[in-house]
C-alpha cells in the first residue's frame, strides 16, 4: 500500500507500509491516531503484501505469432483475409479462431493489444523484450527471470535447491545473466518427459564420496599456498560444486520430471513437448522456482501463415488454459505472473506466399495472474491501416512501449524498477526503463 506520510522528508513521494511499519508509527505518534480506519489499512497492507506476485512464468512463442490470428483478431475486415475469432468468458472480447480452452479462461488474462517496439529483427527484438533493453555494443542486459532471481537470491538462498531460473525446451536466445553473472543464466532442459541428464553419479556411492574427499584435499592444498587470504576464504568452483550436489540429492528435482504425472494430467495439456513444459513449469513454480520460461517455435509464417498459425495455436491453446487453470486450483495465480507472446507480431496484410511478415509496431501479449485483473484489453488497432502511412505509430489506440512490460512485472513483484545495478566496471544501469501499465492492475 502507498500513502502519504506528511511532515517527513518523503512527504512527496508514496512510501509503501505494510502492517508492522502501520503499528511501529502509531507507536512513535501515539495510539491516539490508530482509529479503526487506521487498523483496517493496515490489515489491507499486510493482505496485499501476502498476494504480491512471487514469480513468473514465460511462454516463449519464438518466431513471432501473428496478433491477428491470436489476441486480436479483427474478423470480417480486408486485413483479417478470411481468418476467423471466437466469443470468449468475457463479453465483446474475442480471440482467434482455434483457442476453444482458453477463451473460457478470458476473465483470468488481460490483453494487451497495441504494444509498440523499435526492433523488427528476430535475435534483436528477442534481446529487447526478453531484457527491456535495445541491444547495445557495449553491455549485455541480464533478461528478465535473470534479474528476478538476483532481486530475490537472498530471500531463496535456504530453501530452493534447484535452479531459480529455468529455459523449458530453448530456442536459440534463451535468457541470460548478462552482466549479473553466468550463474544467473537460465539453467536449460529438453523435454521434461525425460530425466534432467547429469543428475545421477557415474560411480558407486562410496567412489563417490571418495572422489569428493579427494578433490577437496587437493582444493585445500592448493588454496593453502596462495598469497591473500581472500582467495583462500573464496575457493573457486567450491559455491558451483556445492549448489551441484544439492541440486543432486534435493526432493525438488522431481519437479522437473512429468513422467510420473498421471497420463491424464499430462493429456489435458495436449501432452506435447511445450505442453509438458507447461506442465513442469507449475511443477517448478510449486517447488519456489522464481522464473521459468517455455519455448514454443514455429511462428515465423513468411508463407501459409493461416495454417501454420492455425497448427501453433492448436499446441498452445491446451497448455496455455491448463496452467492457469492450475495455477488457480493451487492459489498460485495470485502469486504467479503468466505472460504469453514473441518478440513482435506480423503485418495486417498478406505477401504474395501467402505469408505475413515482421510488425513491431503494434502487436500483442496476454498477461495473467500476480495481481493483473483478467477480462480487460488494453490498446487497440486498426481494422483497416494503409500501407503507405510512414507513421505507424497513428494507427494506434492507447499503445505501449516493450520496456513497460518490464517495468510492470517489476512492480508486481514488489521490485524497485528504478533502483541502478552496478555492472561489473562500475556502470550504474536501471532495472527497467519504462512505466507500469496501471490499467492492467488497479
């Protein structure tokens, strides 16, 4: 909650209370000011601090999908060229043709139909919304789950033994620590229907915990010699080699694996590879992963874009409904942030294959759970763009910038998008550079 506290140096800023910063202030001004009112503001407090979103889920539709046959479909017009909608949970809301799940989970997921990027190139629009930077000669950006997890490393060091960061299925640009570090990149997994690889020692248990034995007398020796004892307190390899064999021997790795998963279960997410992966995200999520992200490929439609469409949305469509079906089933949503698209979106009229080709400048995503209330859609296009209009940008109604995204997912998650990292040669970067999409929340 933010209020306004007078007479304080912050009087012109909002400053977040939760219910024991309420109680420790009626404490310091006497308790003559903490009427009912008061007491119920700060319960209010401590009941949005317990729903604020913990974590995130990705569903990585790499290639770009077309917004015109998924989350914005304008049916009937001359750019649609014969593509169709369907009615969904929320009255006037339509989506594309062949989402028969998810448009009865529509009052869950919000829409966000006019986002604008600066990058119509694949690997450099991938970078710009998977980091909220533009690619830069100079620095690599850490991508989103990245920075999450380096926001929230404190808070997980005690109780998750897994990755907190995790690519299902990666394309060619899954997320990166940038200049956080390689321990923050995704830690990366094929299909989930199959062993994490790697897990299971090579040799008896008692080789072992001899080799371990070994290797740490002569880690020792090493260490003992050298000059400055901080190298000596820091041995190198010995935090990686100890997350390693936690990671080997923690009950949470089963999370990763949905062979065990009743058949059912993995049937209603369309038992596909993506749609495995969806179902190992929830797994993960439950287990306090912090950030997964799911890669379905195919998008890319410069020719027979309708069917080719037509066969993605068949794969996501059971994946996408049941993992926030699921999620809501386990009061996760709440706590959950499930963001849906690619790295734009693909023009309102045909090539002469039969294709749609790259449009940065007005497509869109689909956003759920950690606070987002569901059924709203946000920005809208144009039915009927010309293509000669140099000015894109007119063609839209109440559109967004990509780094707003970044900055709205931040703030859901309690995260001070303002707040400068320091890169290793001491540049000072901003968390995000954008503004929180309020519509999408309050």
């Amino acid at each position: 909650m933010s209020i306004y506290i007078p007479n304080t140096p912050e009087c012109h800023h909002p400053v977040h209370l939760d219910r024991r910063t309420m109680l420790r202030l009626a404490g310091l001004s006497g308790l003559s000011w903490l009427t009912p009112l008061a007491t119920g503001l700060a319960r209010a407090a401590e009941r949005q601090r317990q729903r604020q979103a913990k974590s995130l889920i990705l569903l990585w539709l790499e290639g770009a999908p077309s917004q015109l046959e998924t989350f914005d479909p304008h049916p009937g017009s001359e750019i649609a060229y014969g593509s169709k909608a369907r009615t969904t949970s929320v009255p006037g809301v339509l989506i594309g043709e062949g989402f028969e799940q998810l448009a009865e989970q529509m009052h869950h997921i919000a829409l966000l139909r006019a986002i604008t990027s600066e990058e119509g190139d694949h690997a450099r629009a991938t970078y710009y919304i998977k980091t909220g930077f533009r690619p830069q000669p100079t620095i690599v950006h850490p991508a989103i789950g990245a920075v999450i997890c380096h926001q929230f490393q404190a808070a997980d060091s005690n109780s998750v033994d897994i990755p907190r960061h995790v690519s299902i299925l990666p394309g060619e640009h899954p997320g990166r620590g940038g200049y956080l570090g390689d321990n923050f990149d995704a830690f990366k997994i094929g299909d989930p229907v199959a062993r994490v690889p790697d897990l299971l020692p090579t040799v008896p248990t008692t080789r072992q915990q001899q080799r371990l034995q070994d290797l740490a007398f002569v880690n020792g020796e090493f260490l003992r010699k050298r000059q400055r004892p901080s190298q000596a307190a820091n041995p190198v390899g010995t935090a990686t080699l100890d997350a390693a064999l936690r990671m080997m021997t923690s009950a949470q790795i089963d999370a990763f694996d949905v062979s065990k998963v009743p058949a059912s279960d993995r049937l209603k997410y369309g038992d596909t590879p993506f749609g495995r992966g969806c179902l190992a995200a929830f797994r993960l999520i439950q287990a306090g992963v912090r950030c997964v992200e799911i890669t379905l490929g195919g998008w890319d439609t410069h020719v027979d874009n309708h069917n080719l469409q037509a066969q993605r949305i068949q794969i996501l469509d059971p994946a996408f409904s049941s993992l926030i079906a699921d999620l809501r089933a386990h009061d996760l949503l709440d706590s959950t942030i499930v963001l849906c698209g690619g790295e734009f979106g693909r023009t309102p009229w045909l090539n002469p294959l039969g294709g749609r080709d790259h449009w940065p400048y007005g497509f869109s995503l689909a956003l759920a759970g950690g606070g987002i209330v569901g059924g709203r859609v946000i920005g809208e296009t144009n039915p009927a763009p010309k293509k000669d209009n140099k000015d894109r940008l007119a063609d839209l109604k109440n559109p967004h910038p990509l780094p707003d995204i970044h900055a709205t997912i931040f703030h859901l998650l309690g995260i001070d998008f303002t707040e400068e990292l320091i890169t290793p040669i001491g540049r000072p970067m901003p968390i995000a550079e954008g503004k929180p999409i309020r519509a999408l929340f309050e």
